[in-house]
C-alpha cells in the first residue's frame, strides 16, 4: 500500500519561515517535519511514498532523493496550483493506477497514531475510507458555558476536546477517487458525501496517540518542546 504525503499547501501560517523554504523543511528540533513523517512511515512498513509537492520543490526533492537513505521508495508530484486535499489526490490517479487502496497523511501533522493497525483494519473491511482519529486535540479557542439570561457561567481558553477527531491521516479505497476533483475537500466535501450517500466509512480510534498540528508558528513552539529541541 503506498502513503501519499501532502505537503501541497503554500504554509502561510509559517511565514516567514515559509517565505524561504518550503513548509515540509521547517525543522521540528533539529530535524524537517517531513522527514519525521517519512520516517515514522517507514517504520511501520509503508516504504513506498509520494511527496505532493508545490513551492520549493527541489529543496525537498534534493534533500530525500530517491528515498533509500530513508529506506523508503519517493515519488514526487509537483503542482503549484491550488487544489484541495481532494484535488492533490486527483492530480495522482496515474501514480495510483495500480493501488486498491492507499493512506493519506497530511505533511503538517506529526503523530504516532498505529497507520500498521488503521491499514490492517482497512483491509479487513474495505470501505470506502478509514479515518484515523484521535483524542485529546487542542481547540484553538476559548469556551464558554451560556446560560439562558446570557450569564457566562465558565470558560476555558484552548481545552482539549475528548471526541474523536480527524488526524488528517486516512485510507482510502480506489472507489473514492471518483468523487476526488480540483477545488475539493476531503473533510469539507468527500467524507460528508460518502456518508450521506451510505458509503461504509469507518474510523480507526488511538486514543494513547500523540497527535501535533505544525501549522502554525505557535505549533512549531510547542512540537519543538514535544521533541526536545528548544
């Protein structure tokens, strides 16, 4: 099964660390947040990869090569436009001809959560999609409690919310690439489509998983803390 990596996005919410390299190279203690994604792929057997790409390609293209320093098998795909995580996926259909199924994780998300165990499961199944999901994820803004004469009765800056959420880690079956188009979302538009058309799509829950968004510049703080960098 091969690991799509996207790393598409422009990373305006890195500037201005994005104005000079590419999102995938922004280092996360010392190392490239794409490299921790790479490898933490190939420990759990998906050797075979392709990097999405878009701004400063040939930064990440000449820093992994043809992966076997990382002992992975990288393919590129570059595309400047923008496109939706669905519509990166669709530019792939000819890199994907021969895939039944595939897993997607976003080059932004640094995470243990088992991809061995979600693939097993998948396969197992075969839905239309399995989504990995996570506990414990930080909410990026205060909560109130409201009573009803519009007392605030509490409020808790950033909690972490204990319902499943996406890890922006999947597997998809070749079925869905049908509903993959330029401009499309896989959260926004295909995940809601699937279900509402009566799709089978399950979810694969690791609530011990560490999960981190490094799309931020206040992320990056906190994933370079996580990983003992300073």
């Amino acid at each position: 099964m091969k690991a799509i990596i996207l790393c598409a996005g422009h990373g305006t919410r890195l500037r201005p660390l994005t104005n000079y390299i590419s999102k995938a190279m922004v280092p996360v203690a010392g190392m490239p947040i794409l490299e921790r994604i790479v490898l933490r792929l190939v420990e759990q057997g998906f050797t075979e990869q392709i990097i999405a790409l878009s701004h400063f390609a040939e930064q990440v293209r000449h820093y992994f090569g043809d992966g076997s320093r990382f002992g992975a098998a990288i393919d590129y795909a570059v595309n400047t436009a923008p496109s939706g995580t669905a519509g990166e996926i669709h530019s792939l259909r000819g890199m994907l001809a021969d895939e039944e199924h595939f897993l997607v994780h976003y080059g932004d998300i640094l995470t243990d959560l088992s991809v061995r165990a979600m693939a097993d499961e998948h396969l197992r199944h075969e839905p239309a999609v399995t989504i990995g999901l996570v506990t414990g994820v930080e909410f990026h803004a205060g909560v109130a409690t409201l009573e009803e004469d519009g007392r605030v009765s509490s409020f808790i800056e950033k909690p972490r919310l204990e319902l499943p959420a996406n890890a922006a880690v999947f597997i998809l079956s070749r079925r869905t690439l049908d509903l993959c188009a330029p401009g499309r979302d896989f959260s926004g538009d295909i995940f809601p489509e699937l279900i509402a058309a009566g799709e089978p799509v399950r979810g694969f829950l690791d609530s011990d998983a560490y999960w981190l968004d490094v799309g931020r510049l206040s992320d990056l703080d906190k994933a370079n803390e996580f990983f003992g960098g300073s």
